[in-house]
C-alpha cells in the first residue's frame, strides 16, 4: 500500500461562497480559509490533520487530459464523512433542521455501521457515515 490516508477532496462547484456556506453551518466543517470566489478550504475531521474538502470554481490541474469530453469532466460525486455514533443524531437532526433532506438511516450489517445521505448545493451526495462504536468508547 502506498497511500497512509486520505488528504483531500475538490469539488466543482457553481458558487464557492454559497456551497462555503453550506460544508460551514449545513455540514459543521471547520474552515482552513475564508472563501473567496475561487476556492474555500475545509477540515474534513481534526483541524491540522490532512483530511480536507475544497470546493472551487473553475476548472482543476490537468483537466485538459481527462479522458471524458469537455463538459463532463467532472460532476457529482459521493463521498462520506465519519460521524462517531454518539453525535450522529444530534448530526443528522441539525441538516434536517436547516431545510435539506435527509434520507436514511440504511444500515450495514457488513461493517457494522449505519449512514444518513443528503446532497448539496451542486447536487454531491454527502453521506454522514456512523461505525458502531466500540464499547470501550462508551
């Protein structure tokens, strides 16, 4: 394995400071910057640790060599954002109260955790993703 982890995510999105606004107080992410009209940089989990969400207008390094036509080089996508148990309720009850739709909980047997889903501005499946906590967490 080469990878040690996860370091960060960019999504494309229409307007940076709306979908900014939406990963601050819809998503409860801590800011790594202020937003402009270009970029705004996310913690993703712990503030200083090397899992961050971007969300950018315009287009990305390389874009010219992507395989798919122009227009459909990038698009929605899905991605999932840990949230111990403890706090999923709490979680899933504050997007729900800021008027998007929440859908879940589906549950995986599997690896033993549970997920609620919603989508933001620009129509990205966000999945709050809950492991079953260990009980000597509790």
């Amino acid at each position: 394995m080469f990878s040690s982890g996860f370091s960060e995510l960019v999504l494309i999105v229409n307007d940076v400071r709306q979908s900014a606004v939406f990963y601050r107080d819809v998503v409860k992410l801590t800011p790594d910057t202020e937003p402009n009209e270009e970029w705004a940089w996310f913690w993703a989990g712990e503030p200083g640790k090397r899992q961050r969400l971007a969300v950018h207008r315009g287009t990305l390094l390389f874009e010219e060599h992507s395989p798919l036509p122009e227009g459909r080089r990038f698009g929605q996508v899905h991605f999932a954002l840990e949230v111990p148990r403890r706090r999923l309720d709490t979680a899933v009850e504050h997007i729900a109260q800021q008027g998007v739709d929440v859908y879940g909980p589906v549950h995986f047997d599997w690896m033993h955790a549970m997920s609620y889903y919603f989508y933001d501005p620009d129509g990205n499946l966000v999945e709050f993703w809950s492991p079953q906590e260990d009980r000597s967490d509790s």
